[in-house]
C-alpha cells in the first residue's frame, strides 16, 4: 500500500498542470499522478489541434473567459522559456455573408469585456495576413492566436514535475474506492487528498466519491485532414462564425508548429469513450448508456442534435469534409489532402437533467476529494490558470476542514 498527501488520477494537461501548481506550492508534499496508459496525454491532450486559443469566444462571466485569456500569455511564455515550438500565426475569423457579420461583432463584443486583444480588418487588411483567405467585406483578426505541439509541451511538464519530487506511476488504472482505500490493477493507494483529472472517465469516478450525480460524458470523436500539397498555400489559422449555442467552432484551417495545414476537427457523436477506430476499445456498457443518451438528445433535438449529427456524419466522407473549408479560401487544390489524421474524443459534459452540454468549466469536490468534471477545450490553453484555481479550492476545502476540527476541540 502507498500512501500520498495528494494523490491524482489523470495525467493529461489538466492532471500535470496541477501537480505542477502542487509542488510548486507546497515542495515537501508527496505528490503522484497515476496514469492508465504507457505515458502521459494519450488521450485528449495529445490529441488536439495545438491551438493555444485567445479567449474571445466565451461570454463574460465564464471561467473559460478568465483563463483563456491568462492562459494564451502563460502558456506562450513557458513555450517561450522552455525552448518549445510555437508558431505565433494569429488568427482569422472570416464571414461568407451579411447574417454573419453578426456573429463576428458579437464575438468582438465578447473579446472587449474579456480583455482579449481583437481587431476589425477590412478584405484588403486580411489579404496583407494571407492572401488566400476569402471574407464578406470585413473580418477579425487575433494576433495573439498560436499553435503548438501538445505533447512535447505535456512532455515537458511532465519532466518539470518528476526534476521536483512528484511521482509518475503508468499502466496504473483506477478500478474503484473502498473507504479510504483507492484501488487500481497496480495496487492500493491512500492519501490525504484525492483528486480526479480522469477526462473521458471523470464522471464516473466522481459517482464513486458522489459527485457528479446529474452529469453524465457524451463523447464526440474529433479528426483532423492534412493538406498533404504544400505548406504554403494558408499562413494563418482561419476559422469561420461559430454557433455560440453549441461549443464546438466549426471546420477550420490550422498552422500547425511545423507550418503544416490542416482543416478540421469534426465533432461526430461517438458510441463508447475511446471510440477513436473500429470496434478498438469497445465496452458494450458504454455503447449501450451512451447510445440511451444520445437516443434521448436525438428525439427531443436539444441544441439541434438530430442536424449536427447528421451533418457531422457527412464528415466521415473526405469530399464533404473538403468542402466545407473552401468558402473560407480563395483557392485551395481539393486533390491536394491526404489521409485522416490521428482522431481525438472530447470528453462533453451532458446535463441528464436538462438535456444540454456544459459549455463551461464544472467541477465537484469536498475537503477529502476533488472533481475536474469538464475541462474540455481550450482547457489545454487554460491549463495553468485553471490548476491555480483548482488548489485554490482544495487549499479553502481542507481549510475548512481544519477550522472543523479545531471548534470541535474547543
């Protein structure tokens, strides 16, 4: 049996991040991480587009907003002192008519009372950025907007981390709680505080602790299409006008660190938490719970779901895909992308008792455990600032306890 002051299930962005935050603050304390898999960020962290995002897309009063913005500076600064790639490409937000135009104020709007750095371009201004970028009159530009490599960047944290003191126990995978007892197929663990950074799985370990009894992960698989031609012919990110009602922005083109294109992601409903290919991974509860949900999201059409899952599923198609991304580029050659890229799952939080996906952060916890329930994107973006916040929280919850403890001796 081994015993931790802190002891985290997870290690994807979010799990380092706050053994980062951890150690960082109290250096004496003995930290693990147990991760399932062979390594760190096998899932969702290694897997995402390596946008660090801006922060202009969130309403106001959202967590998403606050770090996001904190985030994009802290995480380019540690890409920065680390001598990790980033590309520092900004971003274009382009409109294809008049409807949406809208949009596009509403998200400078947005960017003002965030305190996110957006500029109105007009169609001469953008063409200075790219020239093959196509826009209806006018356009927003966000400079601070770049790309990483998410694992290298997970790697170094994790190196970080380790140099400190933290343990990192892999092929470690949580199989359940007894009393105070945490049990996994690599032994018996104890600790003073537990939390759970588990991503695809975070609601159901919470129900083992009862937190997160009204939220259940609906998982969206996420895959990306090289452009194979060159490395030229885009030099920007390039993103359309999202719908602000759903949390998902839309096929767009991202540079990544190497000045490599891609268009993507997609966000098609999958049927089991790691359904990234085939039947790989299938666990027939899964498939059937998942299947109830997304059954019920279908017949009652919350946020639109009986026609985003028809139209993600189109994707699946690589003409389709294509063509979604050509009203956003004055000249793009279509025979020009290769094969489907290495597919992520986002791990969305549903609402069992609204019906309705949680666009922003959620988490659950008391001062023997904590709960990262939601964290997905630009949770890689937000990573620092969300894990200051997360041991804030734990720091206010085992305060409380402590104050507890001392009235009850006096």
């Amino acid at each position: 049996m081994k015993s931790y002051d802190y002891l985290i299930v997870g290690g994807g962005i979010i799990g380092l991040s706050i053994a980062r935050e951890l150690i960082n603050r109290f250096p004496k304390a003995s930290i693990c991480i147990l991760e399932k898999e062979s390594d760190v960020a096998h899932h969702s962290s290694g897997r995402n587009s390596g946008v660090l995002h801006a922060g202009f897309y969130y309403t106001a009063n959202s967590l998403k907003a606050r770090f996001t913005r904190e985030g994009n500076q802290e995480m380019t600064s540690y890409c920065d002192e680390n001598g990790l790639k980033i590309n520092k490409c900004g971003k274009l937000v382009v409109a294809t008519d008049e409807t949406e135009l809208e949009g596009l104020n509403e998200l400078k709007k947005r960017a003002e009372k965030n305190g996110v750095e957006l500029h109105w371009i007009n169609e001469p201004e953008v063409h200075l950025i790219d020239p093959n970028v196509k826009t209806f009159k006018k356009a927003l530009y966000s400079p601070t907007t770049a790309s990483v490599n998410p694992v290298e960047v997970c790697q170094t944290i994790k190196a970080e981390v380790l140099s400190k003191g933290v343990d990192l126990i892999c092929n470690t995978q949580y199989k359940g709680r007894s009393q105070n007892e945490i049990l996994t197929n690599n032994g018996i663990f104890t600790c003073n505080y537990f939390i759970n950074a588990a991503g695809l799985y975070a609601d159901k370990v919470a129900r083992d602790f009862d937190f997160g009894d009204k939220y259940t992960i609906i998982p969206f698989k996420g895959i990306y299409l090289k452009y194979a031609k060159n490395k030229s012919d885009v030099t920007t990110n390039i993103y359309p006008v999202p719908n602000l009602k759903n949390p998902f922005l839309g096929v767009h083109f991202t540079k990544t660190v190497d000045e490599s294109i891609k268009i993507g992601p997609t966000a098609i409903p999958a049927f089991w938490r790691e359904n990234y290919s085939g039947l790989k991974n299938f666990k027939l509860n899964e498939f059937f719970s998942i299947l109830l949900y997304e059954a019920k999201l279908f017949m009652k059409n919350s946020f639109n779901f009986r026609s985003l899952a028809f139209e993600e599923m189109k994707k699946y198609k690589k003409s389709n895909f294509i063509k979604l991304s050509l009203a956003m580029v004055k000249n793009i050659d279509k025979n020009g992308f290769g094969q489907f890229m290495k597919p992520g799952i986002r791990a969305q939080l549903l609402n069992k008792e609204t019906l309705e996906l949680v666009q922003d952060f959620v988490d659950e916890g008391d001062n023997h455990s904590f709960h990262i329930l939601n964290a997905v994107s630009p949770g890689f973006t937000c990573a620092f600032p969300f894990s200051r916040y997360v041991v804030d929280k734990i720091q206010e919850k085992q305060g409380k306890k402590l104050r507890e403890i001392k009235e009850n001796i006096s």
